[in-house]
C-alpha cells in the first residue's frame, strides 16, 4: 500500500508529447528576422543619403559628449571614463565609415557620368 501512495504522490506525467509554448514567439522572431534582413538593404537603397547623414550626425554628437564625459569622469576620480571613451571611439568610427560611404557616392556618379560620356 505504501509503494502505491509514492507513486500517486508525484506530478502528473503526460503520456503524450505538447508543442512548447515558447515555438509562436519564436516563429513571430524567426519571420521579423527575415522581413529585417531583406528590408535593410531596400531602404538603404532607398534612403542612403539620411542614412549618411545621420550616421554623420550621430558621430559628430558622440565625440564631443565622450570628451566631456572622459573630462566629467577625470573629476568624479574615474567613474565611468570607459564609456566615455567607447563613445569617442563609436563617433569617430561613424564618421570614418560616412566618409567612405560619402566618397563611394562620389566615385559612383563619377564613373556612371564618364561611363554615359563615352557612350555618347
């Protein structure tokens, strides 16, 4: 009788397999993925002038703040001067890749400008 009371006295085991609960969330982020991988480069394509200019924006913000946080931190007696240099290091890298982006436009109507030149 006791051997029947231990085995009663446990949780309940489903004899059939559920789906998880988890799968629709995992669905709904699998399928955002994918509308965000193809969607990105169609905007770019779209907006590639805002997207440079912001990028240069962002930059231009982020090397003075991280400057004044690296001097603010200096007197606080090092408290977050990290991030503040990840800040300085963030801007100028945007700035750097903006000024790419800004020379490949450039590079690009000069060639489709000498390209339609010859043709003609």
């Amino acid at each position: 009788m006791a051997s029947s009371a231990r085995q009663t006295a446990g949780p309940a085991v489903r004899s059939r397999n559920t789906p998880a609960r988890v799968a629709a969330w995992a669905a709904a982020m699998g399928v955002a993925l994918i509308v965000a991988i193809v969607a990105t480069p169609l905007l770019w394509l779209g907006f590639a002038g805002y997207y440079t200019a912001f990028m240069f924006l962002c930059g231009f913000v982020a090397v003075p703040a991280g400057h004044l946080g690296r001097r603010r931190g200096k007197r606080l007696g090092g408290q977050d001067r990290g991030i503040a240099l990840l800040a300085i290091v963030t801007g100028w890298l945007l700035i750097l890749c903006a000024s790419v982006l800004v020379l490949a436009y450039v590079g690009l109507v000069a060639g489709v400008a000498v390209l339609s030149d010859s043709v003609s």
